[in-house]
C-alpha cells in the first residue's frame, strides 16, 4: 500500500477537550482546537469540567468579583451544557459551548452566566430554550461531577480549564493543561502547534512546558 492510500484510510485523530464554558483562556483554546482541524483529521470529543467544583471550599481566598465564575452560579452553564449532552449528542455539546462561548467572551466583557444568556445561546444552537431550566438544578450534577472527575485523572493532578487529551506513542491518551494561547493560531500555524502537541504527547518523559502570559486573551 502506497504512502497516500494510507494517509487516505487513516482514521481520525480523536481528541477529547474538557471545557469550562465561562474560562475566557479556554474559549481561545478551543478556537485554535477548531481552525487545527481544518487542516488535521481530527474527532474532537467535548466535555465539561467545573470551576466551580474546582473551588469548592475555596471562596473566600478567591476575590468577590470571580465568585459568578467559580461560585455555584457558575454551575449554571456546564449543568445546561450537560442536560443538552443527555437528551441529544455531542454536536449539540459543540454547537452550545460555541454559542456560550461568543456572548460570554468574544462579545461580551467578563462573562456573567445569566439565565438570558444560557437562553439565547440555546436558542441560537438550535436546542429547546427550556433546557434552561436545569441551570438551577442538580438533576445532572452526578455527570457534570463525574466528567470534571475525568478531566482531573486525564491529567493526574488537580487543574484548571481547559484539560486536552490526545494519544501518545502507544495510542493511549495522554492529558495536559492547556495550550494558553492568544490571539488564536490560524492556518498553518494553528496546524504546526496540534502537531507540536502530539509530538510531546509522544515522548514519555514529557510533563511539562510553560512561561508567563503576556496580558490577556485577545479575541478576533
């Protein structure tokens, strides 16, 4: 079999990208996830983590001005986000988060996870606006708990958003905290840091790679 048979029945690259809707860091990181695929095979498999359970016990060593992004308000998105994921799949998942994510962070200035807000984003992801109703509920904490709980092993340490896992030399999943980027990496570009990652993931002394962050995210 040729080299380009191969590459033709290849099977995709699956990815699994755990998110908290209302971390701005992770929205851009999920963009560049998305402009990488354009140009790699990827099967991106989407999932919530919770910095609100992330910081449960934590509030008063958080300032007051965060607590609707890791307060129990902040349950409100990925309690949605979930109850979408029960009743239909994970393009609905997909469509959502890239709803929330551009009234949260690309239009909008800090991110407020209002019942309005929840609502408009279903409306315009195509999903019934009365999923708004478990944002105030705990019908489906048990999976938004468990998958939170999945992006901490995917890792192995206790972590904030977003979690990125993607196979290592074996084929097994290998999880990370991040890329950070900003503004987010298009074309080639964005293609060459996927790349960059599957080569880490690759290597099994690998843990890990980071330097500060020069202001904050810039959205285009």
């Amino acid at each position: 079999m040729s080299d380009t048979e191969t590459s033709q029945t290849a099977a995709p690259t699956p990815v699994d990208f755990w998110f908290d809707p209302l971390c701005a860091w992770t929205w851009m990181t999920s963009r560049w996830l998305l402009e990488a695929a354009r140009s790699r095979d990827l099967t991106i498999r989407w999932h919530v983590m919770s910095l609100a359970i992330l910081n449960e016990g934590r509030l008063d060593h958080i300032p007051e001005e965060f607590h609707d992004l890791v307060g129990p308000k902040g349950l409100r998105p990925v309690r949605v986000i979930v109850a979408a994921q029960q009743r239909y799949d994970g393009d609905a998942v997909a469509r959502l988060y890239t709803e929330l994510g551009t009234r949260f962070h690309r239009d909008g200035g800090t991110p407020s996870p209002t019942l309005d807000t929840i609502e408009a984003a279903l409306t315009a992801a195509g999903l019934p606006a009365d999923l708004v109703r478990y944002a105030d509920k705990d019908t489906y904490d048990t999976e938004v708990r468990a998958s939170h709980a999945r992006s901490q092993a995917a890792v192995g340490e206790e972590t904030g958003s977003p979690v990125l896992a993607v196979p290592d030399a074996t084929g097994s999943p290998r999880g990370f905290n991040g890329p950070v980027v900003t503004p987010i990496p298009r074309g080639e570009e964005a293609a060459r840091l996927w790349d960059a990652i599957l080569l880490a993931a690759s290597v099994p002394s690998f843990a890990e790679l980071k330097r500060t962050r020069a202001g904050g995210p810039v959205f285009e």
